[in-house]
C-alpha cells in the first residue's frame, strides 16, 4: 500500500532495535558479583504520518504498544582489562495494536485498518565491562540483537477484510556498541550519568532494506535521598546518520515523495528509583515517563516505563 505526497518516516518499522529509553540512571556502573533478574515493562502510544513495515507502506499510523524486557544479568568475579565483566541476555515479549488508513486509488477503496497481536521480540546478548574510580563509573556495552523474533512481511487479505501488519522483530541482526558514564556522590546523592551508542543494522533480506547507522544519548540527573528513594529527570536524542538505502528503502521514498528518509526524535521526562533490600537480597524499582518530541521519520510517542529488579 502506497500513497504519494507528504513527509516519509523511517526507519523501517518507525523505530530502532535498540529501545530508546533503556538507560537512564547509573548505566556507568556494572554491578558486583552475582546474578540478577529484571523486568522493564514499556507502554508507547504513538502516531506517525507514513511507515515502512513489512514492505509496505502504512499512512495515518496510530500505535499502541505494550514492551517487557525480561533480563536476566550475571556479574562476573575478577576483571578483564582492569574492569568487572557481566553480560546480560534479554528476552523481549511485545502486544501491539496498529491503525492505519490505506489508500488504494487503483481499486478506489480508502479503508481503516487495524491489527492487534503478541508476539516475541528479538533476543538481545549484551557483554560489558565496568571500572570504578571513586565517585565516578565507566561502562562499555556490545549489545549484539538476533533476528529471533516474530515476522511476517505486511499483507492484506481484502476479500475477509484481514491484515497482518504488526511484526515484533526486525528481522535482521544489529549491533550496538555503548560507552556509558555515571557520576554518584555517597555524600550529596547528587547523580549525573550519560550512555552514548551507535545501532549499526545489518539488511532486511525480506524487504531489501538497509537501515542507516542510528545514534542514540541518554541522560540522566538524579538527588537520591535517605532511605532509598531518588528522584531526577532523564531524557534522549536519537538521531540517524545518512540515509536508509537498499530497493526497499527507495521504493518506500519514491512512494512518498521523500527527499531524505534520514531520522530523529528527542525525549524527556521525570523519573523515580527507590532501592532496598530484602534480606541479603537488594530489590529496586523504578518509574519513568517520557514525552517524545521533534520526531522527524519515525514514531512519535508517550512513553511510561516500570521496572522491577532483584538480586540473588
């Protein structure tokens, strides 16, 4: 489905494998020896003007998306190169709704459509490293994204009024290296951290579509008070450097008439953590809100995250 004229929106799918948002506060800081489990639940409610999914090309896009990320993180003991080796493996599971309105001029038909589904996402290995000097912590991450999840190339059966559109992985494999920093005073509780990484996406064989390199930085100022709790502000740019290439990615700007599929998005918010522990257990949770703006080519959305995390 395709329509002329107006403001395309990539990257493919109105968004990146890596999920803007995941790191906010202490991202520099690779914790001790052990094992720990977490779940981050994300609600996205979001509207887009054109989006390439699955080949095709969806306009007046409406979506409704529910994420958990369930993690599971093992912090090893010695070091590697002088920092504390972890790695985390992250199992996505996704329930989306999309509407949409197709325009077919060929068979003089402008209908709504809408798609609902749960699915799974794609598995995330993410390897780091952590040094501690004083009050300030550094990170360095390769999150490594397999095109294990649900996908389906978009497809309409008209005579039944049915659409598959919602596809919960990219279908492609992507890497995203990730330098992390995090300053936290134990006297003030004044924290600043910032995380800087680069998704670099292999090709969508389905689709020929080759997603640029996107860049995402995310920060975070927080005052942790006594007793646990910690409140702040985070937020993130997400910006792409050049532009979607491959047939695919040209089919879908000639489609809309686009010049540059090349895309960004900002968001901030308010955030709050509260830490504990629960016999020799630590146990913490968090919630955030985010409000995205000046998204250019990609989903434009509300975001509200929860997570829960516990330490064995």
């Amino acid at each position: 489905m395709a329509t002329p004229g107006g403001t395309a929106w990539a990257t493919e799918g109105g968004s990146g494998a890596y999920l803007l948002g995941s790191r906010d506060s202490v991202p520099g800081i690779v914790p001790p020896p052990g094992t720990y489990t977490s779940v981050d639940t994300f609600h996205l409610d979001g509207n887009v003007d054109f989006l390439a999914i699955g080949g095709a090309v969806l306009t007046d896009v409406h979506a409704d998306l529910w994420i958990s990320k369930i993690n599971m993180t093992h912090s090893f003991e010695g070091n590697v190169l002088g920092g504390r080796p972890a790695v985390t493996v992250t199992l996505p599971v996704v329930t989306g709704n999309i509407a949409f309105r197709g325009d077919l001029v060929q068979q003089d038909l402008n209908l709504r459509f809408k798609d609902s589904d749960t699915g799974l996402s794609d598995v995330i290995v993410n390897p780091m490293l952590g040094w501690d000097e004083g009050i300030n912590h550094y990170s360095i991450a390769v999150s490594i994204f397999l095109p294990t999840g649900f996908y389906d190339p978009t497809s309409v059966d008209f005579q039944n009024r049915q659409i598959q559109a919602l596809s919960f992985g990219k279908n492609r494999v992507a890497v995203d290296p990730t330098f992390s920093f995090t300053h936290l005073n134990p006297k003030t509780g004044l924290e600043f951290s910032a995380a800087l990484g680069v998704t670099i996406s292999a090709e969508n064989k389905e689709t020929d579509y080759q997603t640029a390199p996107e860049m995402h930085l995310e920060a975070a100022a927080m005052q942790h008070l006594p007793g646990g709790l910690a409140l702040g502000a985070a937020g993130y740019w997400y910006q792409q450097f050049g532009d979607d290439s491959g047939p695919g990615a040209e089919s879908f700007r000639q489609a809309v008439g686009a010049k540059s599929l090349e895309a960004r998005v900002f968001g901030v918010g308010p955030i709050v953590t509260y830490q504990t522990r629960v016999g020799k257990h630590s146990l913490s949770g968090k919630l955030k809100y985010y409000h995205e703006f000046e998204a250019r080519r990609r989903l434009e959305s509300e975001v509200i995250s929860f997570t829960l995390a516990f330490g064995f």
